[in-house]
C-alpha cells in the first residue's frame, strides 16, 4: 500500500510502470497511474490526458478503486472511445483504452 | 419555584406517543429538509395509518392468540388487517403473514421456498439487480450447501426473459416487481411463466411497487411475494409475506402458531393494523399519485439534460416501463458524496448508489449489473406529500452544485 500512495503522489506525471504493462500486448502509448485515486479521480485523469494520444492511440489506466472498472466501461460508452482489454495485477487493475474521436 | 409534578400513566403514555409519532412524521417542516426526495427509502406515516396506529394502540394491546375478551378484541383487529392486505393485493386472508420488516418477510420467502422445495432442487435463481435482502438471503442458502446463480439485466436495468428459463433442479425464482435504485419495473408475469413452465415457484419482492402502482398477484403470477409497511406510508417493522395456497414453503426459522406458522413471536398488531390502513388508503390514492408524480418525474427526465452537461439519466424511458415517482441519473466526473452532501446542505435529501456513500465502499450492485455510470449517481423519489415546488428546489440548486464539484475536481471542459 506504501508503495501505491507514494506512486499517486505524482499520479499524472509519473512514467509508466512496467509491472502494469502486459507481457504479450503491445505496449501503450500511455500510462496513467491512478492507483490509490478514488472514484471519481481515476476517470478525471483518464478524461484529463486521453488526448494526449493520437485517435487510434491506446491509453492504460492504472486503477485500484472498485468503482473503476464499471465506471471506465460506462465512460468509454459515454465518450465512444473503445474499451480493449481489462487486466488483474497485484497492485489493481489496468484498462487498456483506444482513443477513437 | 418549579413544582415537579409526576405524570399520571395515561398523560405519560400519551406524551411519550406524540414524542414519538412527532419525530415520525418528517415533512418539509422538520429538521429544515426543504425538500425530502427519498421517498424510496421511507415515506412519512400516512394520515389514515397514524389514525389506525392511535386506535390499535388502545384497542389492540392484548394477546390476539388469548380467548378473553380484549385477546378477542386484538385478534379481530389483526384478521382486519390480514383481510385488507389479501384484498388490496388479490390474495387470499391465510396466504398472508406479518413479520417484522421487509428485509425478513424477503429471507422468509426465499430461504422457505427453497426448504420446502429442497427434494425438487438446490438452485435459487435471483436477479442481478435484486434488494440487497433477497441477495442476502441467497448468500445464506448458498452457505448452507444450496446453489445461486444470477440473472442478467439489459442496460436498463430489466431482467432478460431468455435467461430466465430454470434449468433442472432449480427451487425458486426470485424477480422484484421493480428496481429500488433506477425504477425499471420487472416483465414479473413473463418471468412467472417462464418458471411455470419448468414447475418452478417465483418470488417477487414488491417493495417498491405496492402502495405504489397496482399490485395484483393474479395477473403477476407470482407464488411468493414480498413488501414493506414503511415504503408506502405505514410505520416501520412491518413486512408483508404472502405465500400463494398451493406453494411448497417451510419455516427455515423456529416456527411456533403465530402468523400461520410462517413469522415466529407476538406480532407488532398496532404497526400491522396501520399497515394495511395505509395499504387501503394508498390503493384509493393510487390512480391520482401516479398521475401526479408520473408528471414529476417526467420533467425531471426531461430537464437534466438540459440543466447538467454530461448527465445520464437511467432507467426506462417509457413510463410504462418504470415508477411513476422514482428517477435515477449519474452525472460524470462527480462525486456522490460530494453531490449529497451540496444537496443537504441547500436542503434537499436524496440517495445515492455511488461507491463513496456506501459503508463498504463498494459501487451499488444494481449499477454495476447494468453497466451504467456508477460514481455521481443520485436517486429521487417523490411521495405523497411531494409537490411541483420541491422539484423546483431541485432543478434550482442541482446544476450549481454539479458544476462546483467539476471545478473544484479540476473536470471542466473534458
């Protein structure tokens, strides 16, 4: 948990984690990190920093709040980005978003 | 000099009720709720129930088991009440029981339907979006060697027929009448005849719906069914068991002669007599509050979107489908908690489904399963005493409030 709260200090700035990433996947062309974030903070950030990427570009959200999940599923929905894949690791869970408009 | 003065029993038992029936009765007027849109959580009592409750509680004290005069007198009260549930509901006197809340006449239901059909099978089917005490109750059957499975929604929040057929082995079905948190009332007759067809019993929790819009267990075809006094202007600790002649059910609990064997212990006879007034009152109500309130909700609907940026309203669209009186919506990237707590402080109470107001931390269920929006999520419910100017508060202070969150959350313009 240490861990986690010392990651969200610089939750927006910090350079993807590599622990996060899938082995097999292609890596994302960004990571945000809002482990340790509540509802509805992950999905700010998300919202903050998708354009970031090119459409088409996939963004990985790193998530540990239990309203994450529904709630980046639902969002994907709202804005018509596409929700790829949804993974469990240790520390939470990482949704693997591709920027469509 | 003050002079103490001891109060005589009956000026003592008076002031202890008004006390008492002074802090139920929670209008507009008491503790500065300017608009109390929660509804569905409880309701204050009704005029006719608080009538009923004085009456019962004088003339309805005894023993309604004992075969003297005042037990007599208790017992002819509480087969009343029995009478007038199984009327308003299209049941039969004896299919009716009183236990002590909602939440236990649901346990009852579903943990007893699946007992007494233990030989038939070990599997309860309940909706994904049931009350949290029917998902309970399939917990418990679960811990004690049973088998559950849900039943998946659409994303409204309705039960889809197709997989509501039983497969082999199963005990009961369990479909509310209607979702507490969005208001999307349930395809119960179809669901019924689903279960029918497979020679399975169905249990509907109607806590939402009785007192609310007609109740007919005939046409909905339910074998067990469930409310709750306090929902539809009756005091709290009164449940409503109904168990359909015909349907196998035994007491999972320690049963004694009570209640036709089916709820244990010396009955709450004042509390049920003021039930099944407010239930005879409410069904006169009926066609007029839904009128009325089906008003209410429908220009709520219709203003959200246009009031608040980024707002999704859930449930049916069509009337036809939901409550008249219950409106659910998610606003993105709000805090429900946050939202709740701006509400309350201009006065007005709402409930919330989002994972911030909840002890566990946990997003509600209901959300979840339909995969709406589940954070910034508020649940209005309008009642008896509701009126144009409480939704007028709401629509004046709601954008406001959304939009300070957003700012304050750094979430304008995403």
């Amino acid at each position: 948990m240490s861990a986690a709260t010392e990651r969200t200090r610089d939750a927006v700035t910090d350079p993807p984690m590599s622990e996060a990433q899938s082995p097999d996947g292609p890596a994302p062309d960004l990571t945000v990190d809002s482990l340790g974030r509540r509802c509805p903070l992950p999905i700010i950030d998300l919202a903050k920093r998708i354009g970031e990427v090119p459409v088409g570009g996939t963004v990985e959200l790193l998530a540990d709040d239990p309203a994450a999940a529904p709630d980046v599923s639902a969002w994907c929905r709202l804005r018509g980005h596409e929700l790829l894949a949804t993974r469990d690791f240790p520390a939470g869970q990482a949704f693997l978003v591709r920027r469509t408009g | 000099m003050v002079k103490w003065r001891r109060p005589g029993d009956g000026e003592r038992r008076e002031r202890a009720r008004q006390d008492w029936l002074g802090a139920l009765s929670c209008g507009r007027s008491v503790d500065g709720v300017s608009a109390y849109l929660d509804h569905a959580s409880t309701t204050p009592l009704h005029p006719a129930a608080k009538a009923a409750l004085l009456t019962a509680l004088d003339d309805g004290w005894a023993d309604p088991a004992r075969l003297y005069r005042e037990g007599r007198r208790a017992r002819m009260l509480l087969d009343a009440a029995r009478e007038t549930v199984a009327g308003v509901l299209g049941a039969r006197a004896d299919e009716v029981s009183f236990c002590a809340s909602g939440t236990a006449a649901a346990h009852l239901a579903v943990l007893g339907a699946a007992a007494g059909r233990r030989r038939a099978g070990d599997l309860v089917l309940v909706s994904a979006v049931e009350h949290s005490s029917v998902l309970h109750a399939a917990d418990q059957h679960e811990r004690t060697g049973g088998r559950t499975r849900q039943l998946p929604v659409d994303g409204l929040g309705r039960v889809r027929l197709d997989a509501c057929v039983p497969p082999p082995g199963t005990a009961l079905v369990s479909v509310q009448h209607a979702n507490h948190e969005v208001g999307t009332v349930q395809p119960v007759a179809a669901v019924a005849a689903a279960a029918h067809a497979a020679g399975v019993p169905l249990h509907t929790d109607a806590a939402m719906t009785v007192g609310r819009i007609p109740v007919d267990l005939g046409a909905l075809g339910a074998d067990l069914l469930t409310a709750s006094g306090h929902k539809f202007g009756g005091p709290a600790g009164v449940g409503i068991l109904v168990v359909r002649s015909g349907t196998r059910w035994a007491n999972p609990m320690p049963a004694d002669e009570r209640e036709l064997g089916r709820a244990a212990g010396f009955p709450n006879l004042p509390a049920a007599v003021a039930t099944a007034t407010a239930l005879h009152a409410r069904a006169a109500e009926l066609a007029a509050e839904r009128h009325r309130l089906g008003a209410l909700t429908a220009e709520l609907r219709a203003r959200l979107p246009e009031l608040v940026a980024d707002v999704e309203v859930l449930g049916d669209p069509d009337p036809a489908g939901r409550l008249p009186h219950l409106v659910a919506f998610s606003c993105l990237y709000v805090a429900g908690e946050a939202l709740l707590g701006e509400l309350d402080r201009a006065g007005i109470a709402v409930s919330s489904g989002s994972s911030c107001t909840s002890d566990a931390l946990t997003p509600s269920h209901v959300l979840v399963a339909m995969g709406a929006l589940s954070h910034g999520n508020v649940r209005v419910s309008f009642g008896r005493d509701s009126s144009p100017a409480d939704l007028a508060d709401l629509l004046d202070v709601l954008p406001g409030a959304v939009a300070g969150i957003r700012e304050r959350a750094g979430a304008v313009g995403l």
